[in-house]
C-alpha cells in the first residue's frame, strides 16, 4: 500500500498541480490509516508486514475513523483524513480498475463554531490602540483597523486593494479579489475614509491610483500575516481578553450591523458570502445579544 501511496501523490501533483504542503498532507492522513491497518492486522491476525489495499472495506475506514474520534480528532481533522482516503480509492478506481469502498461514503457533519466577536467598546479601544512612535506606522495601522472595521473585508481583500478601488465621493469600496472572484461593491465610513486620507498623504508613493492602499515603509503591499501580527499587538495593548483576528473584525462587523437592525441580505452582499446560510450563523450571535439584553431588562426575565 506504501508505493500506491507514493504512485498516488506524484499522480495527484502532476494533475493537479496541487502544492507540495497539500501532497505532503494527503501522504500523512494516508499513511496514518496504513498504520492504523498494520496494527490492527498484527492485533487480529499477527501480520506486520503487509496492507493489501484490495481487501479494506468500508467498515475498515469506519472503523478508523472511529478511532480518530476516540483519540480527540477534531471533526475537521476527520473530515481531512476521509477526504485524503476518498482521493485514493478514486484514484485506484480510476487508474488501476480496482473497487472503490467508500464511494458512498459521507463526511461527518463539522464542527460549528460561533465566531468570537468584539463589542462595540473593544472595537474602538483596538482601534484607538496606538503602538508605534512611526508616525506613518501609526497613520497606517489606523488605516487597516477602520478599513476592516467599517467594511468587513476578509485581510486578502484589504490586501490586494489599490487606492482606484475606493470612491471617496461615493463612499464605496470596490472589491475585486474576494473569495469566489466576484467583484462587490461595500459602503465605507467617513471615519475609514478620513484614516485612509490621513494615511495617503505620509506615502510619497501613493500618488498612483494603481498603487496599493496597505504597504510597508518601503512601499511594497502588506502581507496579510503582517496585518494579522499588527492586530494581535494591538489588542493586547487595548487590553482585550479575546484572541482578536482580522477575521474576528469581520465578524464584529456582521454582529454589530444586525444587532443594529441590517438585514441579512444586506450584510450577505457585504461580506461577499455566495450563500446566506453562510450569513445566517451571525443570527446565533445576534440572538445571544438579545438574549442578555432581554435578561438585564425584564423584570421577570
């Protein structure tokens, strides 16, 4: 089973063109199952040496998984392990003509998670956090902060913007790299545009419309890992309890614009989500807030 792991790999890079971290994973998750099946072979029948891929079976994956549960996987981690075993019976399927055992398989349900959200006074504690004698630094940070916070633009998108993607006049945001390739336009607040301006005029390179927005003292666009190490710091001289992301400043937006009465459509095209079932998780955080204000106000609550 061991070779047909690595014929499988090399298929899977040269059809795919899939990165070395993404084959590099699907080897790992598939020789763990391999393990898994070498011990319980040597456990029933005292084989140590061989796997005969012909012979696993459903129940075998099953099984398998069950064990990844048992162990504390985390249901992603399932998820990845039968997706990466899936890929490799079709690929035997495929190419050596040889039965498939989980076709019909179905994932297990993830994991749903409410994402952690800032209130309102965090929001502006991080964003009134200053932690650079630069200047420039400071006017910058400002700038991504107010940006994410009044836009709700995942960091690859605040990243990649260029100072022609932003209307002042309209106060409009054009989105043009989201998730998906579809362009969007978001409003903007007067105070993210005034951080923006401020920020512009201490970059001597920003004169271009073709120049990006977020950029290093050098000039060169920003990372979105630096922006995520810039929020971090941030938060922790704001004295925020919660780890806080720039993904975490997305999701405050969300919850706060439906706390104040948005609706779900509204915020769907917003964020750039493709589905509104993919909006529709904020409602729990929204009904959570109400719920606490439903309990500090009712005298009977």
């Amino acid at each position: 089973m061991v070779g047909e792991i690595e014929q499988f790999a090399a298929a899977l890079q040269n059809a795919t063109r899939a990165s070395g971290h993404t084959v590099a994973s699907y080897k790992r998750d598939l020789v763990d199952f391999y393990r898994y099946l070498r011990a319980r072979d040597s456990a029933v029948n005292g084989a140590t040496e061989m796997v005969e891929p012909d012979l696993i079976q459903t129940a075998h994956v099953r099984n398998y998984l069950a064990e990844l549960l048992r162990r504390r996987a985390s249901r992603a981690t399932v998820q990845r392990r039968l997706f990466a075993i899936k890929a490799y019976f079709r690929w035997r399927e495929a190419n050596l003509g040889k039965p498939n055992p989980v076709a019909t398989m179905r994932s297990p349900k993830g994991e749903r998670h409410l994402p952690q959200v800032l209130n309102e006074g965090e929001a502006a504690a991080l964003i009134e956090a200053d932690h650079s004698k630069n200047l420039r630094v400071r006017l910058r940070d400002r700038a991504i902060l107010e940006l994410l916070y009044s836009t709700g633009l995942r960091v690859s998108e605040l990243t990649g913007l260029d100072w022609r993607d932003i209307d002042e006049e309209l106060g409009l945001v054009m989105v043009r790299s989201g998730k998906g390739r579809k362009d969007r336009l978001v409003p903007i607040g007067e105070p993210a545009l005034e951080a923006l301006r401020a920020w512009r005029a201490a970059s001597p390179g920003a004169a271009s419309i073709n120049c990006p927005v977020i950029t290093n003292l050098r000039g060169t666009r920003l990372t979105p890992r630096a922006v995520q190490t810039m929020i971090a710091r941030r938060s922790a001289i704001a004295g925020i309890n919660i780890p806080t992301t720039p993904h975490g400043l997305r999701h405050s937006f969300a919850t706060h614009m439906l706390n104040a009465g948005a609706d779900l459509r509204s915020i769907q095209e917003m964020l750039g989500h493709s589905s509104l079932a993919t909006t529709q998780r904020y409602t729990h955080v929204s009904i959570s807030h109400l719920k606490e204000v439903y309990r500090r106000a009712h005298p009977r609550a």
